[in-house]
C-alpha cells in the first residue's frame, strides 16, 4: 500500500494532556532544534525555547585587550573618591580616603555688638559639623578674649578678627603755679599728642583730679574760649571719658577744658 488515508476527520489524542483532539489540530514539538515527534495540542504547543540553544553558537565576548597602554594619572583620578565612616572623610588615618570633602553652605551673618564701656568682646555661639569657611569679626575694642570658645566637631576654617585698638590716655589736671593744666600719661603740661587716622583714641577722665573740666576738642586753638566751636566728627562721651575716632583727613585739632581757658594742648593728625 504505497498511499495514505485522508486524515481531515481523523482523531487523535494529544501526547501531553492526553485529552482527544482532531488529528490536524496537533503540532509536532522540537528540542534543541530536533523534531520530536510528540504531538501537543494549542494549549500545550509551545516553541523550542532559547535557552536550549545554549553552546550551540560562539558566544565570546572578550573585555580585555591584548597589550594595552594604561593612563595611570587618569587611573589615580579615578580612586581620588571620598569615603569612610564617623563623618565620611574622618578619623586619624589619612590613607584611608582622600581628606578631601568639603561642604558648600552658607551660615548667614556674625554679628558681634561692642558696647564702649565694655573692655572685651566675646564671640560665642558658632557650631559647625564640617567646614564653613571662616568667620570675620570686626569692630573697635579694647581686647580680644583668645581663644575663641568656638564649638566644633570637624573644621570651621579660620577665625579673622579685623580690630582697631583703643588707645587709652589717662588724663589728669594739676596746677604747676601758671594755672590748671591738663597732664597726659602723667606729661605736661598740655603736651602735643600725634593721633593716626582712622584710629580710636580715649581721653579717661576717671581721675577725682578732672572734676569741673571735661575734655572736648575743637579746631581752634583753647576751643570756644578761642572763638572755635565744638569738633563732633568721630567724637562720643562717656561718663568719665571723651573719646574720638580719627577721620580720614582730619585737621590738626586741640583738646580744651569747656569750663575754663588755657589748659589744653594741640592734637596733630
């Protein structure tokens, strides 16, 4: 029998679920690429999966190339990364990781207040977790407190103060037998007194001895006893002291008694 019958109403049973289905529904499974000749039904059909296909094409795929040329600077650039622990970037041992971290932040303003009297400044109250920089203080005082009682657990940076001193000259009046006369630092009487500009300057005048004269200065010469008036620039008064801020190009200026003539001295400038 050389021929075949027609299978159009054949009925065959599949080799995977084993549920009855028409013969031509049935599709032959393949592995690997090879006929199986197991029939499955649609629902149980599936197609030879990739994954078989494992080793059976080159897969080479090299990273590495054959006698290479490294650029070793660009090799130490790549490992300058920060890393560590407690904070990052910390502890005594520099080789760890590069002490290289640093915080970009902005900590507002300092602002630290002197008042006259006072004799020091304090700055306090600064607290930093890693760097920030520097902190500036400037103003007129007398001292500075150092060090500075700045809380830190990393870096703050640096601490600047921009001060001008305070020249203190004690004052004092006595009567040498040509009248009341002012005495500077125990000098007199009325000696001349070189004053810098931009410098602050204070006449003390808690002596008993200055009672009934306070210091003022003037452009003129013996001051409104002289026919001058009172020179106010840079100029603030105390209860026992006069003291003057020197203007940038101020004149040649003289201290005077306002209660009585003849008993100061000529300031330069």
């Amino acid at each position: 029998m050389g021929r075949f019958a027609s299978s159009a109403r054949a009925i065959a049973i599949c080799d995977v679920c084993g549920f009855q289905y028409q013969l031509n529904e049935l599709r032959e499974t393949t592995v690997r690429g090879r006929r199986t000749n197991i029939l499955a039904c649609t629902e149980c059909w599936e197609p030879d999966h990739p994954q078989n296909e494992l080793g059976r094409f080159p897969v080479d795929d090299p990273q590495a190339i054959q006698n290479p040329r490294p650029d070793f600077a660009e090799l130490n650039a790549s490992r300058n990364f920060q890393w560590g622990w407690n904070p990052v970037g910390g502890g005594s041992d520099d080789t760890l990781a590069p002490n290289n971290l640093k915080a970009i932040a902005s900590i507002g303003s300092v602002t630290v207040s002197v008042v006259k009297d006072d004799s020091t400044a304090n700055v306090t109250g600064i607290q930093a977790t890693t760097e920030i920089g520097s902190v500036i203080v400037g103003g007129t005082i007398v001292t500075v407190d150092n060090p500075f009682p700045v809380a830190m657990t990393t870096n703050v940076g640096s601490v600047t103060v921009n001060t001008t001193s305070i020249t203190v000259y004690a004052v004092t009046v006595y009567n040498a037998g040509s009248g009341n006369k002012y005495y500077i630092d125990g000098v007199g009487p009325a000696p001349t007194l070189a004053l810098v500009e931009g410098q602050t300057y204070r006449f003390d005048q808690s002596d008993s001895s200055n009672s009934g004269h306070p210091l003022r200065f003037s452009t003129t010469s013996d001051g409104t006893h002289g026919g001058g008036t009172q020179y106010t620039t840079g100029v603030s008064i105390g209860a026992d002291y006069t003291e003057i801020t020197v203007a940038i190009g101020a004149p040649t200026l003289y201290y005077y008694c306002t209660n009585h003539s003849g008993m100061g001295g000529q300031l330069n400038t």
